[in-house]
C-alpha cells in the first residue's frame, strides 16, 4: 500500500520525526506483507477476551466476504505507536482501529481519507442505523473519516452488597442522583481503612464528566482557548477533588499512573466506580451483586462524557480494486451481523441501533446505556477533543493529578496550565485551517 504524504512530514506530525525515515524504511522493508487479495485489519487487544472477539470477527469477515481475513492485534497502550509507524512505512491496514479522540489527529494529517464519497456511492450503506453521537465522533471539519463499532456513556457501576449491608436503599435506576446526595451516600459509605465511597482514575478522562455535568467544557466552543478557569469547570474539579482531598471517601492512591478504578471496584470495598459500559465484560468477574446507573446530575444535569471507537480507511489505500476490498471489510466491520458479535460479548454498546438489543444483562440494568444514547433518559455529551488532544492530555498530566493528593490546589494548578493550554488550542486551530485549505 502506497502512502499519499510524505514520510518526513508525516514522522514530524506524529512526533516521530527523531525515529528518522531510514527507520521508517527499514520496517518497510522487513514486512513481507499480507498476500494479496486479503482483508488486512488492524485493532488493539489487550486480553484473551477481547481477542476471542477478533477471532470471531475475523471468521465473520471470512464468512461475508469469501477472502482471508488478517488482523494485526496490538496491546491497547502500544496500538496509537504501532499505527503510526505502520502509516509511515506503507505497511498500514486496509482498515484501521481508531479510538474516537485520536479521529482528528489522523484526518487533520491527512493519514485517513473521508469516506463521504464511498458513502454517497453505496445504495446498500447509510448512517442512519449509527447513533448520532457516533456519527459525530466520526467527523472532522464537516466530513465523514470513521465508522464507528462502539459508543457509550460514562454510568456508575455501584456495589449492591455494599449498600444493602449497611441498608442503605438502593439508587433509582433511571433518575440521576444530585451530586449533593451522591457526595452524602460517598460519605455514609465510607470506613476509612475498610471501605470507601467512590473511585475514579485521576486524569482528564474522568474529570471531563463532572465538567460537563457542571455545564464547562475542557475549551471553547471555538476551541480557540481553555476554559477550565471558567466557573463551571472550576466547580467540577473542585468537587471531585473534594470528594478525594477533603471527603476522603476515595482509595488512597499509591500511584497516580498505574491507579485503576477497576481494580478498586472488583476487590469489592468501593461502593461506586465511574466508568464506561466497555468495563462490563471485566466488571462481571466481582464476586458481588452490581448494577449500573446515570451518571450524576450537576447543574446541567446528567451529561457525562459519550466516547466512542471507529474503524478508518487510510488514506495510502489506493483507488481501484484495493479501495473496493478496503470498503467492503469497512461495512463488514461495522456491520450489524459483526456489532451483534462484538455486543454479546459484553465489550460495549455497538455504534448501530439495529444491533444494540445485542447488549443484554448482566448487569440488569444495562439497558440504559441505549436509552441515554437515544436521548429518552439522562442525557450525554460527545467527548471534545482538539487535533492534538494526546498533547492536552499530557499537558493536564502532568499537573492536574497533584491535585488528587492535595500537593496543590486546583485554582493554582489550573492557573499553572492554562497559558500552555491556550497555546494548543491555537496550535489545534492552525491544523484545522491547514487542513481547510488542502480541502482535508
């Protein structure tokens, strides 16, 4: 597969540019590559499970097209640096996995093509059986670069035992719960050294809900400057720095880099855990009774953050018969036939309506994850992100976890980040017009 930019440009956008084009060469030619006619696929994996799904893809795939089906499987921390060398050396996929944050990266880069054409031509294709907010997640600057495979809310996943040994009644199942009340029933939980009321990872991810339910964001609407100075972020971030800082119902942390929310939550002395519907296939070896509910509801209500994976053509695919083959796998992929697979397997909610009654218990109240994403309960927002998010995010990694530990406070950090904010986000909008003007 031929790569339509250059590989010194591409290495110096994905900041690999200290790897060299020698190095980009020498992995090219260490490939003998695929053989010819196959349906090349590329997705992370990072557990037997999720590698039983891709299995089971890939037969499926075999199935529907009548070609051999080869997918490269990647751990999930190393998939993003594996792709980008792959893009670079012309060894890439005919389709590749995209986490919905890193989308604009890759089209602002021109390194995936838009598909509205593919689309357009394709009477047997629409995406009117994808959840808008996958649609969304999808786009960039007013065109179509990914199809998604999954889309989901952040829920509370909650210890029933917990809450009924201490007969505490349990949480409605579809009214979200004010911040106040769940802040009180955090602390009612908590036994210091025992068990606790809460946990959540310590970085943006997770803070990004609380903003969003207090009305904030992580930016402007024009993404030209930050906005977690304003008022409503500030209030968010307080709160749940509160809830670890002041409150203590939180575990403590022993490393901010290797905390999981998971792990707290399965040892069974967490009474909640904030996390997505993607957790529910590991959620289900606790050896407690649980159930899901809406996120908590701040002064904008119950918006926490959609996120969403997607599947993408790279742009080195060429036209004729190996676009044909690349957009087939594409459709065979997010297929409702595939999503059922990818469903039942309890990975996530698949991004197709048609295959979301795949989703099914336990835990029992998981059919709210649909009812959210159709706007009938609760409510959501698509996760904003710049097209250098993965530089946001390191940038907020740096400071913002101190504040988990108390070793500073979130006006100071948030005042320490914001000038380096703003200048990514002016960094993000000259990408963005750059791409304008290559019609990217």
């Amino acid at each position: 597969m031929s790569v339509s930019m250059s590989r010194r440009g591409f290495l110096g956008m994905t900041g690999f540019a200290g790897l060299g084009v020698a190095a980009a060469g020498t992995l090219a030619g260490c490939s003998s590559g695929p053989p010819a006619g196959a349906a090349t696929w590329s997705m992370w994996s990072s557990s037997a499970a999720e590698k039983k799904v891709w299995d089971d893809f890939g037969k499926y795939v075999e199935q529907q097209l009548k070609v051999r089906s080869i997918a490269t499987l990647t751990p999930s921390t190393g998939y993003p640096t594996k792709l980008d060398l792959q893009l670079v050396s012309g060894t890439a996929s005919l389709v590749t996995a995209l986490n919905g944050t890193l989308i604009p990266t890759y089209a602002a880069r021109g390194a995936h093509r838009p598909l509205d054409d593919l689309i357009a031509a394709d009477p047997d294709f629409s995406l009117d059986d994808f959840y808008e907010t996958s649609r969304r997640i999808g786009s960039f600057n007013g065109k179509t670069y990914a199809i998604g495979f999954d889309v989901a809310p952040t829920v509370m996943y909650y210890n029933k035992d917990l809450l009924n040994k201490q007969g505490i009644p349990l949480p409605s199942r579809t009214e979200p719960m004010s911040w106040a009340t769940f802040r009180e029933l955090c602390k009612q939980l908590t036994k210091p050294g025992q068990q606790y009321g809460f946990t959540c990872a310590p970085a943006i991810d997770d803070l990004v809900s609380w903003i969003y339910c207090a009305g904030g964001n992580v930016m402007s609407a024009d993404a030209s400057r930050s906005t977690l100075g304003d008022p409503e972020a500030m209030e968010a971030l307080q709160y749940v720095i509160d809830l670890f800082v002041k409150d203590q119902v939180t575990p403590p942390i022993k490393n901010l880099v290797t905390e999981s929310s998971l792990s707290n939550f399965l040892q069974g002395n967490v009474a909640f855990m904030q996390n997505g519907p993607w957790q529910v296939v590991n959620a289900r070896k606790a050896k407690f009774d649980w159930d899901i509910i809406p996120f908590p509801a701040g002064a904008a209500g119950s918006k926490p953050r959609v996120s969403g994976s997607s599947f993408a053509i790279p742009s080195g695919v060429r036209e004729g018969a190996e676009l044909d083959l690349a957009w087939k796998l594409m459709k065979t992929l997010t297929s409702t036939g595939a999503l059922d697979i990818y469903a039942k397997a309890g990975r996530n909610n698949p991004a197709r309506l048609s295959a979301g009654s795949a989703f099914q218990p336990p835990p029992d109240n998981l059919g709210i994850v649909q009812e959210i994403l159709a706007g009938k309960l609760a409510g959501g927002h698509a996760f904003d992100v710049t097209t250098n998010w993965n530089q946001v995010k390191q940038l907020l990694g740096q400071d913002l976890p101190r504040t988990f530990l108390g070793q500073v406070s979130v006006p100071d950090a948030i005042n320490g980040l914001t000038p380096r904010l703003d200048i990514l986000m002016r960094q993000h909008l000259d990408t963005v017009r750059q791409a304008t003007a290559r019609k990217g």
